[in-house]
C-alpha cells in the first residue's frame, strides 16, 4: 500500500480546515436575552480586559 497520497492528503485537509479566523462566529438572535449570570460573567469579562490593556 503505497502511503504518501494519504500523507498528501492528510496534509491538505489539514491546511485547509487551519484556514479562516480562529474564533468560531456566534450569530444570535435579536431576541435574545441573556440570564443574569450571563451578564455577569461579561460585565466581569468586559471589566479584566480593560484593566489588562491598561
């Protein structure tokens, strides 16, 4: 069995899923509303960044 068109292949796929932004893209709907704890934890989020770029 010859393996280096699957070791080709292996790396092509490999390529091609590193391609496109790294952060998955959450896309909600405008209705949405978040829990509380929700809020908090980007109110907190929000609040570490800020103090780190400072």
């Amino acid at each position: 069995m010859n393996l280096i068109p699957l070791f080709f292949l292996l790396v092509a796929a490999g390529a091609v899923a590193g391609c496109g932004s790294s952060e998955p893209v959450v896309i909600q709907p405008e209705t949405y509303q978040m829990t509380e704890q929700e809020q908090a934890n980007r109110q907190r989020a929000q609040k570490a960044l800020a103090e780190q770029r400072q």
